[in-house]
C-alpha cells in the first residue's frame, strides 16, 4: 500500500480556507464514513502536501454529516485478507497513517460528531486536540464484533493519551465512551452541543492557532511525540530551532515594540 500523491477523491474531501486552516473531511456519511485503503493513503497524501504548503497553519479532521466521524476502517476491506503478510502488512501501513498525522508541522484537532470508533477512534487519538458534540461515542469494540487487535504502536498512543488502565477498559469491555466521559478521561479537550456549533468552534480554535507561532507549536508537538514514543529522546534541535529563527527575533522586536508579530515559520 503506498500513497498516491494525486488530487483527493469525493470521499476526501480537502480545502484550505485563506486564514491558513486547512480542512480533510472524510467524506462517506453513507457508510458513517468508514475509510477505505484509497482514504487512508488519501491522507497520507494530503499531509505530505501540507507539510510542503507554509501557508498553512493549522488542520481541522472531521467526518461528513452529523453520524459519525469515522466507523472505522470499512470492513469490505478485510474481505481478501488470507496471509500473515495481510493483517501485519496492513497494521505497518495504519501505523503510516498515524505517523503521518502525528508528526504533521501544524497542529491538528480532530471534530467529531457522532461514531468515532477503530480506525476513526485512531484517528481522533493523533489529533493535537479533540472537539466532540454531546451525542459523540468513542470507542475499539472489536473484542465483541471483528475480533483483531490493536497493533502495540497504537495501544502505546492511547496509553499515553488516558493511561493503561482506562484502554484496558474500554478494549475489553468493547463499550463506547460518551462525550462527557471522554473529556473526563482527556480523550475529548472539550465537548459543543451539536454539528452546527462544532463547525464554528473548530473552526474559530483553528484560527486561534494558526495566529500563533508556527515553529513554537512545531517544537512542542515533537517534543511531546519524543517523550511518549522514544526511549531516550533528544530535543536539542527543537530548541534550536526556535532560539535561532527569524520569528524569535521579530517575536521579541514585536514584543519590544509593542505590537502583534509577524510570524513566518523560519
């Protein structure tokens, strides 16, 4: 499975708006927007080309509709599945896929409304932030529907979002958890009444970050991702990568001369 660098197709839907936010909507609100293999590898595509655009600042991951934001990986896929180099080869190119989301220069808030489950529940757990309506339900139930696994890198970033104890819980209780419980836990940063108010706030915190300095947001996004995924992670070229730029000089010179900065994210 590789990514095909080529134009998103109707079910990725991909916009960026002149403010600098960028938009992905999985785009299959007849399936609750189960992804398939072309999706994922959408995705990849679409964060490679990010990363090469500068205009862009911060990225939104929503679903279509008001049901869901994703159900998971479409099922139909699975269907060929016959050799070890299926199901290990799939998990390798998952683990791309979150990769890719992850380690994105810009920060990323996932806005769910409706089912976020496997796939989709993946998804939302490698966004930055997470915006959740009230009727939003997380959640892996494949203990009681598919019965696969969770690869052990995925297992290691939700544990590293709610702790063991809690993915225990919900893997082998293969229950949904709510939108108030999932603030609850840290799984949801905050959670809106319905789809119309999810669109505005994801949209006006997007904006709030796109204002702010890139190369700081950048620094603390890796950072993070080191400490939770690296055995002995090193952060000497964050730092210098920050105290070095030119937007560290025209943040203090902006500062100085009492006035909003400029920021260039170089």
């Amino acid at each position: 499975m590789s990514a095909d660098p080529a134009a998103p197709t109707d079910e990725l839907l991909f916009e960026i708006a002149a403010d600098g936010v960028a938009r992905i909507t999985l785009n299959r609100p007849q399936a609750r927007n189960a992804l398939t293999f072309a999706m994922y590898e959408g995705l990849i595509a679409l964060c490679g080309r990010i990363e090469r655009d500068e205009s862009v600042r911060a990225l939104i991951v929503t679903g279509a509709g008001d049901r869901a934001f994703a159900a998971g990986t479409d099922i139909a896929q699975f269907r060929s599945f016959t050799t070890a180099e299926d199901a290990l080869g799939y998990e390798r190119f998952m683990d791309r896929v979150m990769q890719a989301l992850e380690r994105l220069r810009v920060p990323t808030i996932a806005a769910v409304a409706g089912a976020c489950t496997g796939g989709g529940a993946a998804i939302a757990a490698v966004c930055d932030l997470r915006l959740a309506t009230r009727d939003a339900r997380f959640g892996f139930p494949i203990a009681r529907t598919l019965g696969n696994c969770l690869s052990l890198a995925t297992l290691k970033r939700l544990c590293a979002l709610i702790g063991a104890g809690r993915v225990r819980d919900i893997l082998f209780t293969a229950r949904l958890v709510g939108a108030e419980e999932a603030v609850a836990i840290g799984l949801v940063n905050e959670v809106v009444e319905d789809a119309a108010a999810l669109t505005e706030r994801a949209g006006t915190l997007a904006r709030r970050l796109a204002g702010h300095a890139p190369l700081t947001l950048h620094a603390t996004k890796e950072g993070l991702r080191r400490l939770a995924q690296e055995a002995e992670p090193e952060g000497d070229d964050l730092i210098l990568q920050c105290y070095l730029s030119e937007d560290f000089r025209e943040g203090m010179e902006a500062f100085l001369g009492k006035r909003p900065p400029n920021w260039r994210g170089r």
